[in-house]
C-alpha cells in the first residue's frame, strides 16, 4: 500500500532563517571541548545524539530543527529527549512504519541519486546518514552561512569514544536498550560514502551562493573550509 505522506519538511517554513546563519551538530567528539550555549539564536539543525546538547524544552520552534536518518534512535535513552523537545522533527520515510509513534514528525525521501550526486530538481535528501541529510536540508532552505559543530569522521587517541557523549558523567550518558554502537570498521564505510556526499553538497551549496564551514580543524571532514569554533562569528 502506498502511503501518502501528509507531512514533508518542504512544508517546514523558511522565512525566519533564510539567508541567515545556522548550524548543524553532528555528535563527534570535539563537541565535548567546546561551549555551544551562544549558538541558539541561530538556526541550528540537530543531529540524532546531539539533542542531549539542546535546550529545547520550552521556546519557539521555528529555528530548531532535530533530523535523523537512523530510526535506531527510538532505542536509546535520548529519544525521550528528542519526542519532548519543542522543535522541528525531520526523519526519512523508512520510518513511516512507526507512525503511530510520530506524532507532528516531517518526512524526507531520500536522493533518487547516488551518494556523489545533487539533482538540484530533487525534493528528496541526502541519505548516506544523518548530518548530509541536515546539511541537506540547511542548503534548501537557503540558510547561509553554514556551520558545522562535531562533524569529525576520525577515531581520536586521546578521547574516550568517537561521540561527544563519552566524556559526559556517566549519568548524563545515553544508554542504549539493545545492540550497542557500530564497530569501526562499519563507520569507518559510513565516513567514506559521507565524503562522497559532503563533495557533491559542497558543490551544490556553491552553486546557491551558500557557504559552508566547518568549525573543526582537525575534521577529517576536508570538504569544506575549516576555522576554529571559537572565531565563527567573524564569519557571520
């Protein structure tokens, strides 16, 4: 049976943060070392884990935006987080099987291309996992410039795990129902299609004018200019 989808993000107005500033916050491990608490009168586009960072119990909703690909994120703790926040929630269409667990959620369909391809014609998005789906959909709705908060893509020697989350206090982790978190090897494949889909999004926000930054230097994330956290809004 075909399912019509009632609610897709293209429905999610953009005029409050068009041609402004925003952020999207992937769940790397730099996160842990810097204080995000000036970033939230900016759009800022959440990405699965990273809801643990975001004060949004209470609030407009119009420049928060939570977004996953990943519907394993009903399994961990935070989801309790991510259902209770005043925000935009945003998760692809392979979720619709739990729709009676999605209550005022927006859909995406992912790309009809492959990962290291942008049909600016297309109003699915991208779909290799979840920070070029938010990175993504940033560009659509023209917010400029782009920042990018734990986009790292590296396994640090000196960090007790590749997510921020590992240098919490262990009652501020999230914890998992079941399964637990993927080996290296199977990320390590995930960041090789994510570079193939940040080299397409990067040229597709160049086409729109947009810029894109990423506020880690030492990302292995190498698509896209590189600063320090610290000096983004000299770039605003």
């Amino acid at each position: 049976m075909k399912i019509n989808i009632t609610k897709s993000y293209i429905e999610i107005p953009n005029d409050n943060i068009k041609r402004k500033p925003g952020f999207v916050i992937g769940a790397g491990h730099s996160l842990s070392r810097i204080n995000i608490s000036s970033i939230f009168d900016y759009s800022v586009f959440s990405v699965n884990s990273s809801i643990i960072l975001m004060p949004w119990s209470s609030g407009p909703s119009h420049k928060r935006f939570w977004v996953s690909n990943d519907s394993l994120c009903m399994n961990w703790s935070y989801w309790k987080k991510v259902v209770s926040s005043n925000c935009n929630k945003i998760v692809r269409t392979s979720w619709l099987k739990y729709l009676n667990r999605l209550d005022d959620f927006y859909f995406f369909h992912p790309r009809r291309t492959s990962e290291g391809i942008i049909d600016d014609d297309d109003s699915g998005l991208a779909y290799c996992s979840s920070v070029p789906t938010a990175l993504d959909m940033a560009i659509k709705m023209d917010v400029n410039p782009i920042f990018l908060l734990g986009v790292d893509h590296n396994f640090p020697k000196t960090h007790n795990g590749t997510h921020f989350w590992h240098n919490l206090p262990r009652e501020r982790m999230p914890t998992l129902k079941s399964g637990g978190p993927p080996p290296k090897t199977s990320q390590s494949k995930v960041f090789l299609y994510n570079n193939l889909a940040y080299r397409a999004l990067s040229k597709f926000a160049a086409s729109r004018g947009i810029r894109v930054i990423n506020c880690n230097p030492i990302s292995s994330v190498n698509e896209f200019e590189k600063i320090n956290f610290k000096d983004y809004d000299k770039y605003i």
